[in-house]
C-alpha cells in the first residue's frame, strides 16, 4: 500500500520538479515534497516492521495451539 503511495508521490514529485523555473517552485520542492515523501519511506518502513512482527506473533500463537492440542487431547 505505501509502496503504491510512494511510488505515485515520487512521481508526481519529479514531474513538479521539472516543471521548476524559480525559487518559489524550488521551496516548495525542499519545503513540502520532499519531507513528504520521507514521512511516506517512514510509513513505509514501519508497515514492514509490523507486517513481520505479526507474522512472528502468528507463528507462536500456531505454535503455542498445536503444544495446547497435544497436552490436553484438543478437549478444552
């Protein structure tokens, strides 16, 4: 999802960029493009970061169901 986000800000960046012929156009550039497109990376980072850390967590819990199986006959 942010990949997508991402990649069409990256885009819609460069196309503003080449279009720049002043300093205005510039600071917008500096001052609202780019730091938006960090805080995107950012999101973009932490979603991979949650995405294997619930993975993880999935994993023990599979894990901690079939250890509850064996050791009570699935009769709970």
């Amino acid at each position: 999802m942010f990949d997508d986000v991402f990649g069409m800000m990256s885009l819609c960046t460069e196309n503003f960029r080449g279009g720049v012929r002043d300093s205005f156009g510039a600071s917008i550039i500096t001052d609202v493009l780019e730091p938006i497109l960090m805080e995107i990376d950012s999101f973009r980072s932490f979603n991979e970061e949650f995405k294997r850390h619930a993975f993880n967590i999935d994993q023990v819990l599979e894990e901690a169901r079939a250890i509850q199986l064996k050791a009570f006959g699935g009769a709970l």
